[in-house]
C-alpha cells in the first residue's frame, strides 16, 4: 500500500479543517440550515429502528410487480353484467366527471371479460382460466384484494405511487424504507434486489431505475439490480492477473481514504460508500455461487420450467428464492408486458402464460420449504384496465383494480373488496396504495407513522399523510 496516499490526504484534510475552521458566523449557520435533518451513520446491519414496533410476521417480501397495468377484470375480478351488457355504452352514471386517459371524448361502449373466470381449490376462489396453474396449485394460499384504488393514470406517475407512496419523484422507494428502517443482516449480497423480465405480448412497459431508488435516504439503501442472464452485476469477476489479495488491499486503502474523510465531513453518503465498497468485494465470492443453478434438483427446474439463468421471468422467481434463502430482505420481480390497449383477448392471455408457472412455483417451492409463513409476496400492477373498450383492447384504469398477497401473515384462501357490477369504482372495503404500504409494514414490524426521515424541514414517511392497516386480511 501506498503510505504517502494518506500524507496527501492529510495535508488536503489541514487544508480544509483550516478553511472550515476560518468560515465561522453567519456562514456557518447558513449551512447548518442546509443540512437540516441530515441523518448521522445509520449501522447498515440493524437500521434505524432500535427494535421492531409489533412482531414481525414477515422477514422479507417478493414483489411480482407486473408492469403495464394488468385487467382486473380478465383475471382476478369476475363480472358478469358486464359481460350481459358487452357493446351498449356505459351508464353515464358511472364514467360522468371521472378521469379517463386515451379514451377520454370518445363513445364509451362495455366490452365483456374476455375469457371465462372458474373456482379453484376449496376456498372456491374465482380466478381467470388463464392463470392455470395459480389456480390449480395456490388458489388457497392468496388472498386477492379486489377494491385497490390509485390516484394515477398514467404508467410513469402510477410506478412512482405503487413504489414510493406518493406521484413526486425523488421519494425513497419501499425496499429503502425498509432496510433504513430494519438493516441488512447479510454482508454479502444487498437487501434490497431488483429483477427486470420481458415478454413478447402487449407493450413493453419502460422501467426507471428511479423506482428503486432511496431518494433523499442514504444510498446505501437503494435497490440493486440483477440482470437475468450472465453475470448479475457488472465486474463481478476480477480482471486478469488481480488476486483476492491485492484487490482485498485496494479496498482497504480506499476505504482509509474515506474513514479519513469521514472525520472531516460529516457526510452520510462517505459511510455508505464505505459499507458498499466492502459489499462489491464480498459479492464477488457470493454472487457467482448464487446463479449456479446446477445445485437445484431436476425436480425444481422442472417445477419452475427454466434451468435458470435464461433471462425469463420464471428464471427470475427461481433466483428470487435463492436470494430470499440467502436472507435478501425485498426482492422485487419486474414483468413489463402487461399494457394491453389492443388485442387484448390473446395478448392477456400470452403474458398470463410467461408468469404463471413461475409464480405458482415460487409460491409452492417456498410453502414447501416452511419459508411462506415468514415471506410476504406481493403481486399486482400500478393500476388496472377500463371496463370499456378501446378497439379490442382497454384503456388505463385507477378507481378500481385487484392485487393479490399471499404468506407472511395474511390470511389465506380469500378475497376483499369488491368493485361495482362492471369493474368501474372500488365500492366496497376499498385500499388506497398508502393502505397497502401501512399494511405491508405492519407485517414486517414497522408502524408506519414512525419510520419517518426528516429532510428539508419535514419529516417524511413512505405512507405520506396517508394509509392505515388492512386488519381483515390478516391471519
């Protein structure tokens, strides 16, 4: 190692521990009110929080994030006047003064559920025969919550609420909130993982990596994103002719260089780089051992349908359950092909079929293993599809729509809510996104009015002034 690295870096510090020292008076104050609710070092391994608010039900959430605004009403919300009134126009009753994207000024006539609803397991629950499989294997486990509302009707504003609780960008996204709030145990991996997948039906919904993102919280906390197919990351392999040993050392050194800093400027952003030095060297061991696939049994990939690692989004459930084994506390599942404005009898039914097996198969694989009860798994959209048509298709949808969640503390084997006779407003026990946060906390141990982060004078929480705690679905 270099020694007169830190001589420089010393006689850099005496220089500016001389400047700040000379900027007293006003000066100072003005930057004192700059820096109002910067938070000091947060100990990345247990959070903020000093201990959990209520026991936690949940130790980590998968999140099946189907992006593109996936029709409630072809797959978890059956409506059969609908279906009666297919082709006459919508009561004016129901759609007069409401917020309607592409199809605002045109004849809104009701277009029917394009394929048939039948009961599965002995819960009875009604879901769409294109979800065969979900059906058939887990009808039992979900607990399908048919009266979501958003307040967005457009994709971009929509993600930024259904992930950061409000349509301003620049919020923190959940998986940071969590992990400011509860830690990362691990040192090896980050605690919070994005996955993207694509399919070849519908439009391909552009993701911003803003929606991982930890916004005004230390970004040690952000999201990182795993490609499908290769390495995870990028540079996970050390150039050629570099040991473990003398990249070990370069890590070292840097890490003096920012400790040296640290002391200087109190800057929470130096220990998070510090932390996510550290975290890089110790992923190149973990990473590679994570996507070698070659150590789950032929009876797993063919539960899943994928040898893994080929990109696809069954691929990416597989790899989620190895993270959530290797105790990665928010894994978010991205599939960008559920924008249906056309066709959308056949293309629906094409993207059910890319994230049906692997979703029924990550939910069965993790029952099995005695890990659903602690893993909380989300899925849905940020909104739903209009109950009229557009062409043969349907237009963005925000006063009704359904998710589904499933494991870590709900309750299985039911539905909630309900939305009117056509799939229009959610009329009936109805769950805002800042509920769903509330609720999601609540299972992990967090009171959602007491996460909160104080940044240019306000505190703020992920459930903004919002949200309150979905009790009926709870085990």
């Amino acid at each position: 190692m270099d020694h007169s690295l830190f001589r420089r870096r010393n006689l850099l510090q005496t220089r500016r521990g001389f400047l700040g020292r000379a900027a007293c008076g006003v000066g100072s104050l003005a930057l004192a009110g700059l820096l109002q609710g910067r938070a000091g070092a947060i100990d990345r391994r247990t959070g903020i929080l000093a201990q959990p608010h209520y026991p936690i039900k949940a130790k980590r959430v998968i999140w099946l994030y189907m992006a593109g605004g996936m029709s409630h009403l072809e797959t978890w919300d059956p409506k059969p006047k609908l279906a009666e009134l297919h082709g006459q126009p919508m009561p004016e009753s129901i759609t007069a003064g409401q917020q309607i994207a592409q199809l605002q000024g045109q004849t809104l006539n009701c277009f029917a559920p394009q394929h048939p609803f039948q009961r599965y397991g002995e819960s009875g629950q009604e879901i769409s025969t294109i979800f065969p499989r979900i059906g058939e294997t887990i009808a039992d486990d979900i607990c399908i919550l048919r009266s979501m509302h958003t307040d967005a009707i457009n994709h971009d504003p929509a993600h930024t609420l259904m992930n950061t609780g409000s349509m301003i960008s620049g919020r923190p996204s959940m998986g940071s909130w969590l992990l400011y709030g509860l830690g990362n145990e691990i040192d090896n991996l980050p605690g919070y993982v994005v996955m993207v997948s694509t399919g070849k039906y519908g439009q391909s919904q552009p993701i911003a990596a803003r929606q991982w993102h930890s916004g005004f919280l230390p970004s040690e906390f952000q999201g990182v994103q795993f490609r499908g197919q290769g390495d995870p990351v990028m540079y996970v392999k050390s150039p050629q002719g570099v040991t473990p040993d003398r990249q070990r050392d370069v890590v070292e050194a840097v890490e003096a260089l920012n400790a040296i800093e640290a002391e200087a400027v109190d800057d929470p952003e130096i220990a998070a780089r510090i932390s996510q030095y550290e975290l890089a060297f110790q992923m190149q061991t973990s990473v590679p051992d994570l996507v070698n696939f070659s150590d789950e049994p032929a009876h797993i990939r063919e539960l899943y349908g994928t040898e893994g690692g080929d990109g696809t989004f069954a691929s990416n459930c597989l790899l989620a359950r190895r993270l959530a084994e290797r105790g990665v506390k928010f894994i978010q599942l991205y599939h960008r092909d559920w924008d249906h404005h056309g066709a959308i009898k056949d293309h629906v039914a094409g993207t059910a079929a890319e994230v049906d097996r692997g979703v029924a198969a990550l939910v069965s694989d993790l029952k099995q293993r005695g890990m659903l009860d602690d893993t909380l798994i989300v899925f849905g959209s940020e909104f739903g599809r209009t109950p009229m048509a557009q062409g043969n298709g349907r237009d963005h949808h925000l006063a009704g729509f359904s998710m589904w969640l499933a494991g870590g503390g709900i309750k299985p084997g039911i539905h909630f809510g309900a939305t009117d006779e056509l799939g229009y407003h959610a009329v009936e026990n109805r769950v805002h996104i800042n509920d769903l946060h509330a609720t999601m906390l609540y299972l992990l141990g967090i009171d959602h009015t007491k996460l909160t982060y104080r940044f240019q004078g306000r505190d703020f929480r992920l459930t903004d002034v919002g949200g309150s705690v979905v009790q009926d679905i709870l085990a």
